[in-house]
C-alpha cells in the first residue's frame, strides 16, 4: 500500500502538469512556462503555508497568483501579436527571477526554504494528491463531455467555426493559458508539500517532461496518461533503485537523469514510428 501510495504521489505533480499542458495544446498554444510556473506555484505556497499556517490557504494563493500571472500574459500576446512559444519562454525566465528576488527579500535566502511542522504531525500531502488527481479527471472530463471542453478542443484547430458562432478563439486561448497555469500551480504544491521544503528549480523538468507526454500522447487523453505512467515508473525507479542489493554504486547523476533519457528514448522511438508509417 506504501509503494501504491508513493506511485499515485509521484505521478501527481506530472499528470496534473500534462493535464493543464494538453489543454493549452488543444487550444494551439504549447505551455511552454509550464516549468517555470510549477517552480512559482511551490514557492508561493511556502511562502503561504509559513505565514498563514494553512496548507489550504497556500494552496489557493499558489494557484490564484499563477493564474493572475498567466492571464495577462496570454491577452497581452493575442493583443500584440506576440510569438506565444517566446512569451512562454520569457515568462519561465521571468518568475525564476521573481522567485529568487522574493526569496531573498521576503526570507534571506536563495537557498533550500524549510515548511514548519503541522499541529500533530499531519500532512497535507495525501489531500494536496488526491486534488490533483481529481482535477486531471475534472479536466479530462471537461475537455470531451462539455461545451467549454468543445470550444477548446476547436479553438487550435478550426478557429473560424468559432467565429462563425460569434465566439471569440482568443477568449479560450486566454482560459488555456489560465488552466495551464494553475494545473502547474498545484504540482507545484504537492511538489513543496511532499519534500517538506522549497527548493529552487524544484520542477526539475517535470513541466518539460509533461509537453513530452502530451507529444507521445498525440494529444490524446487516455496515451497522455499512458506515456505519464512511463515517466512516473522512470522517476520512482530512479529514487528506489539504489536499495536494490547490488545497485547501491549507480552514480547519482545516472539516476537523476533516468525520466530524462526515458523521454528521450520514447521521443526518438516515436519519430521513428512516424517516418515507418509515412
């Protein structure tokens, strides 16, 4: 029950990640800031969590202020006419120097920023992982059983049937961003909340390691899913291998870059696949 547990937390952060990046990708923008966004979502609740004393309270202000970032940023691109893969970029750039700013001014440090223990020991983990993986269900179900999942579904690929309609594509590229955004939030939160801390770059790729598993997917909900299971499996034997008699002296820096050569290899397997086809 431990290992089943330990699995469904590890796979939270990624497939809450993967679940807001799909939905940005059905509306044709990549959510590239994903990264970036979980990184912001983990400080913001530390930083919450420790003033107010209430995981729950962290937990929406995580969510809240990444949406309140998000947003604008995605109606200022449609209003320019900006390149949204730069924005993306930009915006990743952005809250890693806000973050380190904060994180100085606010409590002295760039450094590893430890939670305060809860009253009797609680954690707020088993709730912040059960909220994630309802919210990627409640997502995946918006997305193919509602009218908001359809008009974001057509929004990327045929634009002028909204039009037609009298709907604005742009408004739903704006929802995108915003769903994307705090879906990464919240992986962000369970991220802070499972290790007890902040620590800088805490996302370790995992928003990069999502836009992976929406591109194995083909965009597709259920073979997302599969290919985040993949990535899950990677990382949990990467934190786990070392116990196994005979593997203790595997380099670190090996381990550690396992989910990343997984989905290097599940990328590279299906070009591969593609080209044979085509």
């Amino acid at each position: 029950m431990n290992v089943f547990f330990e699995l469904l937390r590890t796979a939270a952060p990624l497939l809450i990640t993967a679940a807001g990046a799909l939905v940005s990708e059905y509306a044709g923008v990549m959510a590239v800031f994903a990264d970036g966004f979980i990184n912001l979502g983990a400080f913001v609740y530390y930083a919450a969590v420790y003033y107010s004393g209430a995981p729950l309270v962290g937990a929406v202000a995580s969510i809240g202020i990444c949406v309140a970032v998000a947003v604008p940023a995605a109606i200022a691109t449609i209003r320019l006419k900006a390149n949204p893969f730069l924005t993306g970029l930009a915006l990743n750039m952005g809250v890693t120097g806000i973050i380190s700013l904060c994180s100085v001014q606010i409590f002295g440090s760039r450094g590893v920023l430890v939670l305060p223990e809860f009253p009797g020991g609680t954690s707020p983990v088993p709730v912040l992982t059960a909220g994630a993986w309802i919210t990627a269900v409640l997502v995946a179900g918006i997305l193919h059983f509602t009218r908001a999942g359809i008009y974001l579904r057509i929004t990327g690929s045929s634009p002028d049937v909204l039009n037609i309609r009298g709907v604005h594509p742009s408004r739903w590229i704006t929802v995108a961003w915003g769903v994307a955004a705090g879906c990464a939030a919240l992986a962000g939160c369970v991220l802070a909340a499972g290790l007890g801390a902040f620590v800088p770059n805490m996302s370790a790729g995992r928003g990069w390691t999502a836009l992976a598993a929406v591109f194995l997917g083909q965009k597709r909900t259920a073979r997302t899913a599969v290919a985040v299971c993949v990535f899950t499996a990677a990382e949990y034997a990467a934190n786990n291998i070392q116990r196994i008699p005979g593997c203790e002296n595997i380099p670190s820096a090996v381990l550690l870059s396992l989910p990343y050569m997984t989905a290097l290899l599940l990328i590279g397997l299906g070009f591969s696949r593609r080209r044979r086809t085509n």
